[in-house]
C-alpha cells in the first residue's frame, strides 16, 4: 500500500519521507541529549536511579522505534526513487557512447564497428529498461544484486558487471556477424569467439558468478549456524558496495571491486580497439581478479563470530559495600558480540534481552552525550528482577539479531 502511494505522488512523498525522517532522528537526538543532562524527568522519579533509569529507557525506546518507522517509510519510497533514476543511468550511458562514437568518428568516419556498439548498447539498455521495471517495486536495477539483508551484494555486483560486460561483447560481435558481407570477414568474427583467445574472460566471468553462489550459500549456513549475525538495512546504500554492515570501510570488499574495475576498464579498451573479437583479457589481469576474489571469499569465511559472554559480576558504584548478587542489584554481563555490525540503532539496542532464568529482562538504554553508555558491544547492564529465583541461574543474551549467547552460571544471595 505504501508503495502504491509513493507511485502516485512520485517525487513528493519520497521527498517527505526523507524530510519527516530527519526531523524524527533530529528530534530523538535531541531528547536523548537533553536525557543525558538529567532534563525531562519527572520529579516524582528522581528519589529512584532504578526507577528513573527504566523511565528514560523506556521513552528513548518509543521515540526510537517512531524513528525507525520514519526509515522504513523513507526505504519505501527509495525504490519509486531508484528504479527510474536507474533508468536514466542506463540510457544516459547510451548516449554517452553515441556521442563518444560520433566524436572519434570525425575523420576517421563511421564503420561497422560503430554502428555495432551502438545498436548492441540500444538492445542491452532495452532488455535492462525491461528488468528494470519487472523489479520496480525492489528498486529496479539494483534488485538482482540486493542481498538477504537489504543491502547491496559486492559479490552478485561485481559478477553483474562481468555478465553485462560480456553479454555487450557477444552482442557486438553478432550484429558484426548480421551486417557483414564478405564472407572473409564473417570468418573473422567467428574466429574472434575461440575459446583460446577469450579464456581468461570465460575464467573471470565463471570465476566471479561462482563467487557470488558460494559467498550466499557461505553466509546462509553461518546465519543458520548461529556463528554470524545479521541484521536487516533499512534501505540499500551505494557504499554498501565498499564497505561490511556498520558501515565501515572493508578492504576485503574494496580490493575486490578495484580489481574487478581496472580488469574491467581494460577489457573494454580491447573491445574497443578489437570489435571483431572478445576481448583477449591477459593472463595477468585475470589472476589479479582470480587471488582478489580468493582474498574476498577468505574474508567472508572469517567475518562474523558468535557472541559469548565471558564472566557475569554484580555492578559496584563508588561507595557501595563489596556484596553477593542479590535481586534488585545490577549485573555487568562482560563479553564480545552482543551488538551486531548494523545494530547500532537506537531500535535495534532496544531490543536486547538478557534471559536470567525463566525471566526476560530487556537490556535499558542509559543515553550520555552523543551517545549510549548501555547497551555496548563488550559489556551489558541490567537489573536482577525480583521475580528471579535465589541459587544458581543462568545467563543468557540475546541480540538485536536473534542469536543466544552460551550460559553463565550466576549465584543469587537471598
């Protein structure tokens, strides 16, 4: 529904959608600042650091989750946005090289080369306007390399960009074939598609598209196994190619598509300079593409982990006696892993639990300027509920992306 009314109103509404999500996060940094200074809170609380403290969360954690709904509504209508800015990519890339052709032409003169480059960008760019809008509601172009997450696959890119680059050469070489009329240069064009002088780009363009499979398969299993965690984007991102799911720069995923560029950019030079052919890619460049798509896949298989706590202590403020954990206290679970690479938001924090026994204690957000003090990757602080049995218990966390850590056993004092 919401994205039928996006196409309605087409640039409007994904204009406010954007606009209202600013003012949500501009305000919800606002109040999780003014929190942060001790304004806003009622007076009625202020005798209470455990009452107060689960007050503050609990409103970060309603104006967080207005945030986020306002990104869920600026996401949909990013797809309205994208498929017909997509659009014009394509067919401004198309003359883009009509111009190119028809400047080099200028003395040189118009050839069947030309003229078989420029129907075959007039038939690839058909067939993508066409894709493009069988996946309109998906953002167009971009749906085919989208991942399970949201977020844009370097690896399905990279081998998209291999199977088009390849797909425009044969589509070259076919209309060379169709206009030709000299049946010695229709031997050439077919001699042009010998697998020995087109191996190394058969071995790249078969090299990245098995890379895109084993890298899903990849992370499928260790999303299953417990032993990576994802979670959803909002909405894709050109920089998603560059970089892993918090947004930080990946130099495995950048080298990958550096190489995969300049491999790229050469073949095409030789398509240009030999349009009777497909490109010879040299042997150097292909394993250059080869050892950087092994580094990639080597990094997929390293990412991630499990998240594990390591030692549960009773949390001690300056003043308090050394004592057991009692119900009513506070709990420093310390360990890695509790806040996945994307999780980062204020919605995403908010929905930790620690599971103490049988009771479930949702992780309190403590706000400090520019920032949160609780929840954090390594360290996690909740109260012991009074509900929880006195003995031994276990300690359980449980993320933003639905993985439960391993159990710590946790004495409580009566």
């Amino acid at each position: 529904m919401a994205v039928q009314e996006a196409r309605q109103c087409g640039g409007d509404c994904a204009h406010d959608a954007r606009d209202g999500h600013r003012r949500a996060v501009a305000a919800f940094l606002a109040k999780r600042d003014g929190l942060a200074a001790g304004e806003g809170l009622p007076a009625a609380l202020a005798h209470s650091a455990g009452a107060s403290r689960q007050w503050v969360s609990d409103e970060l954690t309603q104006s967080a989750r207005a945030v986020a709904e306002r990104g869920r509504e600026a996401g949909r209508s990013w797809s309205e946005r994208v498929w017909r800015g997509s659009l014009g990519t394509v067919w401004g890339g198309v003359c883009a090289l009509a111009l190119a052709e028809s400047a080099t032409a200028i003395g040189a003169g118009w050839t069947a080369a030309r003229t078989a480059g420029l129907l075959s960008s007039l038939a690839l760019a058909a067939l993508l306007t066409a894709a493009a809008r069988l996946h309109r509601l998906d953002g167009g172009l971009p749906a085919p390399v989208l991942g399970d997450d949201n977020r844009l696959s370097t690896s399905r890119a990279v081998a998209a960009a291999w199977v088009l680059f390849a797909v425009f050469a044969t589509l070259v070489l076919a209309v060379r074939l169709a206009v030709a009329s000299d049946p010695a240069e229709r031997e050439g064009v077919l001699a042009g598609l010998e697998p020995a002088r087109c191996a190394a780009l058969l071995t790249v363009v078969f090299l990245t598209s098995s890379i895109a499979v084993v890298v899903r398969r990849v992370v499928t299993v260790r999303i299953h196994g417990q032993r990576l965690q994802k979670v959803r984007a909002d909405r894709p991102r050109g920089a998603d190619l560059l970089t892993d799911d918090a947004g930080r720069g990946s130099l495995a995923d950048t080298q990958y598509v550096a190489a995969s560029l300049v491999a790229l950019l050469f073949a095409a030079v030789r398509l240009a300079r030999s349009p009777a052919q497909l490109p010879d890619l040299p042997w150097g460049l292909a394993l250059l593409v080869v050892v950087s798509a092994a580094t990639y896949l080597a990094a997929k298989y390293a990412e991630g982990g499990r998240p594990v706590i390591l030692s549960v202590v009773r949390a001690r403020e300056a003043g308090d006696l050394d004592a057991p954990i009692r119900t009513g206290d506070d709990i420093e679970i310390r360990g890695a892993g509790f806040v996945p690479p994307g999780a980062g938001t204020p919605d995403r924090l908010a929905r930790m639990v620690v599971r103490i026994g049988a009771v479930h204690v949702h992780v309190p957000l403590i706000p400090v300027p520019g920032g949160f003090a609780n929840p954090a990757d390594g360290v996690l602080t909740v109260p012991v509920p009074v509900d929880v049995e006195t003995g031994r218990v276990e300690v359980r966390v449980v993320t933003a992306a639905g993985v439960e850590t391993n159990a710590v056993l946790m004495e409580v004092a009566e």
